[in-house]
C-alpha cells in the first residue's frame, strides 16, 4: 500500500526553492530539461540541512535505473558540495560569501 501523493507540483504550480519545505509527499512532474533532478537534489539539501529529515528517510524515485543512477550521484554530489560550503563558512565566516 502507497501512501497519497498530498503535494503535488506541477506548470499550474509555481515551484520557489526557498519557500517553506514541503511536510508531506510530493510529486514533481514536468518535461525533460526543466529542472526535476537540480529541484529534488536541492530539496534533499534542504531537508537535511535543515534537520527535517536524515538523508535514510528521503525516498526520491524515477522511472528508470539509468535515471536513479544519475540522481543518486547528483544528491550525493549536492550534499558533497553543501557539506563543504557550510564548512567554509564556519572555518571563515567573515569572508563567506553565497555568490561564488
């Protein structure tokens, strides 16, 4: 049994990264090049950075074993990155900057 899908987004429904994070499961459906896997790795980013979530919670899937492949090494590689930003800014936060 599948839990319901209660968030949903779609072109009628504006996604914004920094809005506050979606508390329920969500669906991202949208064509080929629009952006599904940058805003899923980003999502993961912000729920575990944010302690919402520990990465063994997040379930993320696709249709294919070649699309899970790229975006198990894309969540890992924007969790990488985040890791090592948060990093710099705690060893340097004066001259942390976000815009690099």
């Amino acid at each position: 049994m599948t839990a319901p899908v209660t968030a949903r987004m779609t072109p009628a429904t504006a996604f914004v990264l920094t809005d506050p994070l979606p508390q329920q499961s969500l669906a991202l459906e949208a064509s080929a090049g629009t952006g599904k896997t940058w805003t899923l790795t980003a999502l993961a980013l912000r729920w575990i950075a944010e302690g919402q979530a520990e990465l063994g919670e997040l379930l993320i899937v696709t249709f294919t074993r070649a699309a899970t492949a790229e975006l198990r090494d894309r969540v890992r590689a924007r969790l990488d990155q985040g890791w090592r930003e948060l990093d710099r800014a705690l060893v340097a936060p004066a001259t942390f900057r976000t815009d690099d």
